[in-house]
C-alpha cells in the first residue's frame, strides 16, 4: 500500500479540510497526518499521527521559518520521506517551505540544479497543458529552462501517457530572435536537445492544445497561474449575473447545466488537486492554500500516480 506523509498544518483551511480529505482516502493509501498532538481526537481510524509541535505559517519567510521551527509539520514530514517510512509528502501551506523542505531533507536529482512546480492547464483538447516552472524559480537561466522542459516532457510522458509530447517555450514572440537574453539562449539550447520542440509559443496558444509542455521562469508562470484562476471565476460571475437578466436566459442556463458543471470542473483547482515539485529526490506535492477536502484527496491520487509511475527514477534517468 502507498504511504503519504501530509503536512496537517498546512494551507488556509488546515487542519479540518486536510484531515477530511486525508479520511477520505484512508481506505485505499497508508495516510500518515503530521501535526500537533492536540489533532489526535480528530483523526479517524485507521490513519496514524506523527507529532510535531511547530507549524510553519502561510506569510512566513520560509528560509527564517525552516531554520528556526526544526519539529515543523512540514519537516517532520519531510524527513518521513527521506528516511523510508512515506512515499510521498504533500502539503498546502507554504510553497516556499516546502520546497526548502523537499531540498533539505531529499535532496536534488543528479542533473538538475533548481526544482520546478509543474501545473497542468485545461486546453481545448483532450490534452492538458502543462506549465512550469509555476513558482520556484523567479529568475533562471536557460540552462534551467532546459532542465525545465526535460524534466517536463518525461513527467508527461509519464503521467498523461503521451509518447514525446510536443515542448514550447513561452515567449512574446514566434521568432527565435523575440525575447529577453534568457529566452534567446534556451530557445538555441532546446533546438539542440532531442526534445519534440516546437519553437516559441505565445499566451494565446496555451489553451489552445498547440503544446503539451511549456517552458518558463517561475515570476512568469505563477502570473499565468493565477490569471487562470481569476478568469476562470470572474467568467462565471458574470455568467451567472447575465442569466438573471431574463427568464429565456434562465431557461437557457436550465438546459446548459450540465455542460456548465463540466466546464466549471476543467477550471477548478481542487480538480487537479496538487502541483509535484519536479527535480526534488522524492515525490512532492504542493497543494493550493486554499485546498478544502476534495482538493486534498485529489492530491492524495495525484501523488499516488507518481509513486506507481515510478517518476522520480523516470526523471533521473530523463538528465
């Protein structure tokens, strides 16, 4: 059975979202909660705690946070991982600490010198889009984004079962002289990998199915991130507002409804559940701050798959 070591502390709704979500799943995965031991009366049987007495705050420095709080939920639960008693560690606090977690206690694959936070994005295909780095990096080198893109094409292969899924680097540009220094130079180092790479792409094709994995900085990525997520949520706001204005609309949106709950789905973030940190020594999954129940189980799954997928041998073996 799957073991996953989850940060009961972490995120917005911690600890009552984390601990429902993390029962839900208890039945199929060896789930191991770390946190306080004022959390025992509420943990349901058959999932065990591991004691921690600190926890790491969402608006914490995370350099700060992890060299003072060494019995943090975040690290005991790293170490948990490290020293063979979990396959996985997921948590929805702090994606800075948990990075700093993942790096402390796993290490980073041979090859690879920064970590990446991979985000998958709805496209009008059946494939997603996959983006990365979405947060862990703010500057890079174009070293790193080939790195990124490596690491990117083989998860993908891996997970979406896509055999060399098509590679864009995001850029304001088409042509290969567009852009800053950075992308200059990744675009000359991805055209001389073995790589599907298909150029640069454009913010106007990342929904458009055109690549399956998309190459850049985290500064970059993390905007990209949360536009989604704020359009995504404004278009349904104002939906919602327009049926009102009439009773066709109303009959409209009756008929619609299903539809509707499909599309809404493809854009929820608590579908997707958790985003791995590619390029750490172990699986990791970084959740959404605000995760309730269903997102967590949803990176229960999520984790589940990259331990079965065997990913982190996939991406040592992808340098």
């Amino acid at each position: 059975m799957i073991r996953i070591a989850i940060d009961a502390m972490g995120g917005d709704r911690a600890p009552e979202e984390i601990i429902r979500g993390a029962a839900a799943a208890r039945e199929k995965y060896q789930i191991t909660l770390v946190g306080p031991e004022f959390l025992r009366e509420s943990i349901p049987k058959g999932m065990t705690l591991v004691e921690a007495s600190e926890w790491i705050e969402m608006d914490e420095s995370p350099a700060i946070a992890l060299r003072r709080k060494k019995d943090s939920s975040l690290m005991v639960a790293a170490k948990l991982v490290r020293d063979g008693k979990a396959d996985a560690l997921i948590s929805a606090g702090n994606s800075g600490a948990t990075m700093g977690a993942a790096l402390l206690s796993l290490g980073r694959i041979p090859g690879i010198s920064r970590p990446a936070i991979a985000i998958p994005l709805p496209t009008v295909t059946k494939d997603p889009c996959l983006i990365l780095d979405a947060g862990a990096n703010v500057d890079c080198t174009e070293e790193n984004l080939l790195q990124f893109a490596k690491m990117g094409a083989n998860y993908y292969q891996a997970v979406f079962k896509a055999e060399r899924p098509r590679v864009g680097l995001l850029n304001i540009g088409e042509e290969e002289s567009k852009g800053n220094q950075c992308t200059v130079a990744a675009h000359k180092l991805l055209l001389q990998s073995d790589l599907n790479f298909i150029g640069n792409i454009e913010g106007q094709d990342l929904t458009g199915g055109r690549a399956q994995v998309v190459v850049c900085d985290g500064f970059v990525g993390n905007i990209i991130l949360k536009f989604a997520e704020g359009m995504a949520a404004s278009i349904f706001t104002i939906l919602k507002d327009e049926v009102k204005k009439s009773s066709l609309s109303k009959l409209g949106m009756g008929l619609a409804k299903p539809a509707l709950k499909s599309l809404a789905a493809r854009f929820d973030y608590a579908e997707y559940g958790g985003a791995p940190l590619l390029g750490v020594g172990g699986v990791v999954m970084i959740s959404h701050g605000r995760s309730n129940a269903r997102a967590i189980l949803n990176s229960i799954e999520s984790a589940a798959a990259c331990v079965e997928k065997q990913v982190v041998q996939q991406l040592k073996e992808g340098q």
